[in-house]
C-alpha cells in the first residue's frame, strides 16, 4: 500500500507537470488571439482615418492625387475587416458588436464616397454643405463608438483568462502542498516500519538498510522535483509578466543555475537577423565566447542536447575548443527551443554523479526545465514582436500613425503643463511630404519607390533626438514631433532635414532616379494652438503652402 500511494503521489506530479505545460501553451494562444483582435481594431480605426484625410485632401485641393491614400486606407481596410471577422469568427458575443461596427463604417465609407463624388463632378459647394452639416463627425463618432464597444468586450475577455490562469496557479499549489505533505508521511511511515524490524537479524537489517536508502533516494528525488516544478511554476509566472527580455534575462540570471545543478555555465539568446548566438550571462569561474554562430554547435545542428567528447578531440564544438581545449567530457550544449524555433543556447559543466540513475534523473530534470524556460521566452518574444507591429511601420521602421496619435496627444498635454509652470521652450510640429512621389512610383516602380520611403526614413531618424517622435502619417506623409525646442531651433532643424534629403543619392539596379526633396508645413506650441488637431491642421496647410511655392521649402504656420 505504501507503494502505490508513494507511485500515485508521483503520477501526480506528473500530471501536474503536464497540466503546466498546457496551461501556458493555451495562455500563449488567448495573449496571441488578443493581440491579433486589438491590432485589427485599431489598424480599422487608422485606416478610416487615413481615408478621411484623403478625402480632405482632395477637397481641399480638388487634386486626384490626393484621393491615393484613401483608395488604399479602403482595401487595408477590407483586409483588416477580414482578418478581424476570422479572429472573432469563434466569439458569439462579439459577433453582434461586429454587426455594428460594420453598418457604422458603411454609413461613413457612404458619406466619404458622396462627399468625393459631389466635388468630382464639380458640385464643391454641395460637398462643402454636407461637410458643414456636421454628418461626417456624428458617423466617425458612430464608428469609434462601435470599435470601443468591440474593445471593450475584448478587455473583458482578457480579464476573464487572466482570472482563469490565477485560479489555475493555486490549484497547481495546492496539489503541489498535498503532494510533498503525503511524500513526508509516507516517508515517516516507512522509517517507523524499518525501526521495528530490527530485531529480525542481521540479514534482514541488510536488507532493510538497502531498502530504506532507495527509498531515502526515491523519496529525495520526488521532493527534488517538485520543489523544481514549483520553482519552475513560479518562474514562468514572473517571466509571463516581464515586459522585455532584458528583464526576462535577469530573472533567468538569479535562477537557472540552481535549477540545472551546474557550478559553471552560460545563456545565449538568438539573435536572429545576425544569425548568431550572442551571450546573455554567465555564472561560475570558467570563461565562455561572447558570440559564435549554430553551425559553431553541435548541439544546435542535430537539434538536441551534446555531451562534449575532449577526451578525443574529434567532434567537440568549435566554440568552445579555444575556451576549454584540456577540458572534459563534462560540459554539455543544451538547446532551448520552442515552437520548432532555436531560442538560444545554454552551456553547463557539472559534475558526473556516480550513481547511473542519478544522472537519468538530473538529466530529465534539465530537459523539463528546458522546456519550461523555452515556452516562457518563446511566449515573451512573441508578445514582444506583436508589441513592436502594433507601434512601428513595417516599411520604414517609424512610428505608424497609431503610435503617433497616443504620443502627440500625450507630448502635448505634458506642453501644457510645463508651460504652465514657466521657463519651458515650446513644441514644435512637422507635416512632411515627399515631393512628386506618385512621379517615382510611375516612371520607377513601387520597388524605387519604397527604397525613397525608407531612406527618407533613415534621414527623419537621423534628425531627431530621443524624446522626439518620428512617424509615418501615410503614404509618402511623415510627421514629427519635437519636444522642448524653440520656434527657431525647430526652423533650423526643419531646414536640416531637407537639405540632408536633398543630399540623398539613390542608385537602384544603376540607374539614377534623380534628386528626392520634401516639403515641410512647421507649427509650434503654443503660437498655432494648444492641441494636437490645431497644431496638426496649421502644420498641413503649412505644407500645402511650400508645395504651392514650389516645394523643397520649409514653410511656418501663419
């Protein structure tokens, strides 16, 4: 009976292992679902913005060209509308919110259409009477109502799977507690046992001390690993809720040494774009490479842990040949993997233990450990990638538009504050255009002209500091916002950013593609207004005034 109660409380950390495992699997799926739901809603929200700008371009200007931006905001936001319908295609409660936000869209996307078409077929005074009407404002309300319903029911969600994970936690610690509490009685039960039979002989008290060490060894290995799983669980806990690798890295810092036994060792992480394995940290006395590439690896070519073979010399890894070449054949590579993916490399020297099974038992301690650890970074780089696609542009590496809304309206209200306090400089703000883009993509290609976007890019980066914000506002428009800069340092560097575009020598397959120049509209806090939409609007037609005087000027907001 001891036996099978000492078996099941064994099963049951198992299970319990398991259990983990597919819980932070399924966490995975439910954080990357919400990050899907949330990017869609408000890549929708940007694109209907993008649409309506185009549409007040060409109203204002009466110039087909601008109209571009909002043929493309409306297939983007036909792709989003797809990609949001098939991630909330599972959802009921959603569904019916989904309903509205589309009925919403359609009646803007209608009051978009007529106003174009009326100033299309030169009835401008007609359109500019149903913008007057204030139609289009009560309809964008309509739809940003519908987007927030549908986060709002997407915020519930997230809390309910939040809630679900911390219930799931306690129950593992519970389980966890009963656990070790039945090992213990089982173990004081069977050395009670043991203390009774003394008195059958001198063979029998052989026996019973043989027993009584497996069982000692068994009993310690079964503590061993659940303390491991309950530090494991605790562990993937805090690496769930870092908010970047670097601090992910400091919690693996202070615990994967205890947790894979090794005196010495060293963590690397991929760094994928380099296709090289780059250290991370280091514990012990032993020295290790700071970078070497995974065909360096053996471990990594066969895609499974490697025992280094010094004594002879023929198939140790490369990268540690010139660290340790007397060493021996206790160091081993471990790769850490998740979702088919190398994440990293991890390189331990630990002693042999003696006992065969202890080394089975250490061994898959390591390996459960591994998996584990590769399943929390996995996750994490995951949310960090998501993180980033929501916040940059993906062609030119910028701030997108999104990115751009939430930081102006903050970078503004901060304005507002230090202005009130006295001796504060101002906030500046630019509306960039690339001049005669259109002209690019129809004598070049749309290859030329993304390679114009993305040196124009390189050239924004290069002219602001750390606290400015450099955006993508659409199509060939780019936006910056400058903080604690006066009227004329912000001129000054307006004037640097065209000259330094100016500069730009673009050669793509040989050919030269001519001179690229931009137009910049400037607007500055508090002298052109108080708010982002005034700041905004003063710096476009700013812009439309350097272009009318025949662009590759900066122009100041009257």
């Amino acid at each position: 009976m001891v036996w099978v109660l000492l078996t099941a409380a064994i099963l049951a950390t198992a299970v319990l292992s398991q259990r983990s495992m597919s819980r932070l699997t399924d966490s995975r799926e439910a954080v990357a679902h919400s990050l899907l739901v949330d990017r869609s809603l408000r890549d929708m929200m940007s694109q209907m913005l993008d649409a309506e700008t185009g549409q007040r371009g060409f109203l204002l200007t009466g110039r087909a060209p601008y109209l571009q931006p909002y043929y493309t905001a409306l297939t983007q936001m036909r792709q989003s509308r797809a990609a949001l319908g098939s991630a909330l295609s599972q959802d009921s409660a959603a569904l019916g919110l989904l309903d509205v936000l589309d009925k919403a869209i359609a009646t803007k996307l209608r009051d978009l259409d007529h106003t174009v078409s009326l100033k299309s077929e030169g009835r401008s005074d007609e359109a500019v009477e149903l913008i007057l009407a204030d139609t289009g404002n009560q309809t964008m309300i309509a739809v940003r109502e519908a987007l927030h319903a549908l986060e709002a029911e997407q915020v519930h969600r997230k809390n309910k799977q939040q809630a679900d994970d911390e219930r799931e936690i306690r129950n593992n610690y519970l389980i966890l507690g009963v656990s070790i509490l039945i090992n213990l009685l089982l173990l004081v039960g069977l050395v009670q046992r043991f203390r009774n039979a003394t008195t059958q002989g001198d063979a029998a008290q052989q026996v019973m001390d043989e027993r009584n060490v497996e069982l000692s060894r068994l009993l310690a290995a079964a503590a061993a690993r659940n303390e491991q799983v309950q530090l494991l669980s605790e562990l993937s806990r805090f690496l769930q809720s870092c908010v970047g690798m670097d601090e992910a890295v400091g919690l693996l810092k202070q615990h994967l040494p205890s947790l894979m036994s090794a005196a010495n060792g060293a963590l690397y992480l991929m760094v994928v774009e380099q296709n090289q394995l780059r250290r991370a940290f280091i514990w012990g006395g032993k020295s290790y490479v700071e970078i070497f590439e995974p065909g360096d690896c053996w471990a990594a070519r066969l895609g499974q842990a490697f025992r280094q073979p010094f004594q002879t010399g023929s198939a140790s890894c490369a990268h540690l040949q010139s660290e340790h070449p007397s060493e021996h054949d206790n160091i081993h590579c471990l790769p850490l993997r998740a979702h088919g993916e190398l994440l990293g490399m991890l390189v331990l020297e630990a002693e042999v233990a003696s006992d065969q099974g202890d080394n089975l038992e250490i061994e898959g301690s390591r390996r459960f450990a591994l998996e584990q650890v590769g399943l929390s970074i996995g996750n994490l780089k995951l949310r960090e990638s998501l993180r980033q696609a929501s916040m940059r542009d993906a062609l030119t590496g910028l701030y997108n538009r999104r990115f751009f809304d939430e930081s102006s309206q903050r970078e503004v209200m901060r304005a507002v504050r230090e202005q009130a306090k006295g001796d504060y400089a101002g906030l500046a703000m630019m509306m960039i255009d690339i001049d005669h883009f259109k002209l690019f993509n129809d004598q070049h290609g749309h290859e030329v002209g993304d390679q114009v976007l993305r040196e124009v890019a390189l050239v924004l980066q290069g002219q602001t500091r750390g606290s400015d914000v450099a955006a993508r506002y659409g199509g060939e428009e780019f936006t910056i916002v400058l903080a604690d800069i006066t009227a004329a340092l912000a001129l000054e560097r307006a004037q640097q950013v065209c000259q330094e575009v100016e500069k730009l020598v673009l050669h793509p397959s040989g050919k030269d593609v001519g001179t690229v120049t931009v137009s910049i509209g400037l607007s500055h806090f508090p002298a052109h207004g108080s708010t982002v939409e005034t700041l905004l609007s003063a710096a476009d037609k700013a812009l439309y005034e350097a272009k009318n005087a025949g662009r590759n000027r900066v122009v100041v907001a009257a």
